[in-house]
C-alpha cells in the first residue's frame, strides 16, 4: 500500500466545520496544515512540501513550473479547493505526472453570488458605520447613514458565467434591475429568458450605476478596469467585486473613488491577502472590504470539503476522478 502523506495548504477552513472531513483523511494517511506566504517563491515551497504527495490547497500560493520543477518526490495529487486554478502551472502539473481537480463550479454559486450583492448594500445603505453608530451610543448620528435604492437601477455584470449569472438573475429578479451583461460566452439563451442586455464594455460602464465583478482571471481580463474605463463610469457608480482583485488597477481605483467617480466599492478579494488596516483600500472610508469569505456558507463549505475528501478518496482507490483540470 503506498505511504500517503496530505498537506492541506493556506485553507483556514477546511476541517473546521467539518471535522469527519479530517478523520477520512487521516484514514489514509498522516495530514498536515500549512500556511505559507502567499508569494512564496516556487523552490521555497517545493522544499517544504517534499515528502508530501497529495495537496488540498487554497487559491494562494502559487504552484508554478518553479515549484513543479524542485519538487522531487513525486506529487500525485493537488486538489483545490475551490473553484479557479489560476495559481496551479496545470501544464507543469501534468508534465509532472500530478493530477489537479477542483470543485464543481455549481458548489460555490450561491454563496459567491449572494456574498456580491450582501456586500454592496451594506456598502451602499452604510450597514456597518450605522451600527457601529447604535454601539457607540449614537443613535441620533442616523440622519447621516444615507444611500440609494437598488431597486430599479442599471446593474452591469462584468463575467456572466457560472457565478455572475446568479448575480445577474438576483438583481433582475429581486430589485427589478434593468441588467446589462459583459462576457464573450454569455449563454445567449438564458439572457433572452431573463431579458438580459449583451453589451460591450464600454456601452456597460457607461450606463450602470451598479457594477458587479464576476470574471475569471486571465491575461484579457487583467486590469479590465483601468483609468480609461473609470473615467467613462457615470458619477456616482458602486462596484462589488467577489471574483480577483487583480480585474482591477488598485491606482486608478483609488483615484476614481477620491474623485467622487465611484461612490463605493466592496471587495471580498485583495492583491495581497491577509490586508491590513494599513492598506489604501481598506482605511478608505468608501470601501467595505470582508476577508475572502463569499465562500463562507455552511452548504458551500460542505460541499467543497467534501469534494476534495472523494478526489482523495478516489485517487487512492482507484476510482475516477470528477473536475480534473490536468
């Protein structure tokens, strides 16, 4: 039988909640937790995970050719937790012989999406200064807590696939927004069902009062926000972004928020990760930034836990593999 050792990298989550997540693995062999910097370099993390032939990792750090290429015992398995895969080198991996899989997109829908329009309006209606008001005794500050309506506005979804279509349907269906869509590969089908608009990028930004992030990232999707783009936003725009920080230029965001371009933006997603309270966005009095938690949904945690629990499991026997990428 082959000596399994799991590690299980920079997921404060997994076996958490769950812990019978833990005792399977800890059936087939010894598991360990780490946590390491996110831009640790590839041999760095190489030398420190030898020894270890099956990984459950979060989306940092990255496990590029470097680090396939100074791993010299054998990776059998990397099984992400998560969704995306854009910080596993896939074509390394296989070079490697290491088979990489992720979680069903359909697993983390729900929870993203709904994360992305939780964060706006309490952006939006000032839900954390108004309570941290009520605990600070003062209630009489409440005039000052004022936002807008979200019923009936123009919302762009930028990246209308699997998580930025439920975006979409929430805010047509649940405020009666007219909804504007960006994405090469929108489903023509469900956009005509929903009465949703196909737009360009530009036609989008210069239209919505409610922008919504929900791309992947990739090399045409990078800084798809720039300064050209804020300056084409109408006066006032708020942005929800649950997807990558990286869709945007973090300077030209800050400048549109000073210049009064964007009225607020909410992240769950950051350049670096963990951020502080020393952090432009995060000390911005215009930004509510949560800690990488759209997630965070017991069903959602469920499920990816115990996908990545049956890839080990059906790695080790023998069984076929679901979502493999490499």
């Amino acid at each position: 039988m082959e000596n399994y050792k799991i590690a299980v990298i920079n997921s404060s989550s997994f076996g958490k909640y769950f812990p019978d997540h833990l005792q399977r693995l800890e059936k087939i062999g010894e598991v360990k937790h780490f946590t390491f910097d996110n831009n640790i370099s590839g041999k760095e993390l190489a030398d420190a995970l030898q020894g270890y032939n099956i990984f459950i990792a979060s989306v940092r750090p990255f496990f590029n050719k470097e680090f396939f290429d100074n791993k010299k015992d054998p990776l059998f398995l990397l099984s992400r937790h998560g969704i995306g895969f854009n910080n596993v080198d896939v074509i390394a991996a296989k070079e490697h012989g290491t088979i990489v899989t992720i979680v069903p997109p359909l697993v983390e829908r729900d929870a993203v999406a709904e994360n992305a329009v939780t964060n706006l309006l309490a952006l939006i209606r000032q839900t954390v200064q108004s309570q941290a008001a009520v605990k600070s005794n003062e209630w009489k500050r409440r005039a000052s807590f004022l936002g807008i309506n979200v019923t009936g506005k123009v919302v762009g979804v930028i990246g209308c696939g699997n998580i930025g279509s439920r975006v979409a349907e929430i805010f047509k269906h649940g405020f009666n927004a007219r909804l504007l869509v960006v994405d090469p590969k929108v489903n023509k089908q469900w956009a005509i069902k929903n009465n949703i608009e196909i737009v360009d990028l530009d036609y989008l930004l210069q239209n919505s009062d409610i922008i919504s992030l929900n791309a992947s990232l990739n090399e045409t999707s990078y800084h798809i926000l720039k300064e050209r783009q804020f300056s084409l936003m109408k006066k006032g725009v708020y942005i929800t972004n649950t997807a990558r920080a990286e869709l945007i230029d973090e300077s030209a965001l800050l400048k549109a928020l000073d210049s009064e371009i964007v009225a607020g933006h909410a992240t769950d997603v950051m350049y670096v990760e963990p951020s502080y309270n020393d952090n432009p966005l995060v000390k911005h009095p215009k930004v509510l930034v949560t800690p990488h938690t759209s997630a965070y949904a017991i069903e959602c945690l469920q499920g990816m836990g115990e996908k990545c629990i049956q890839d080990v499991e059906n790695f080790v026997n023998k069984l076929e593999l679901q979502s493999i990428v490499s």
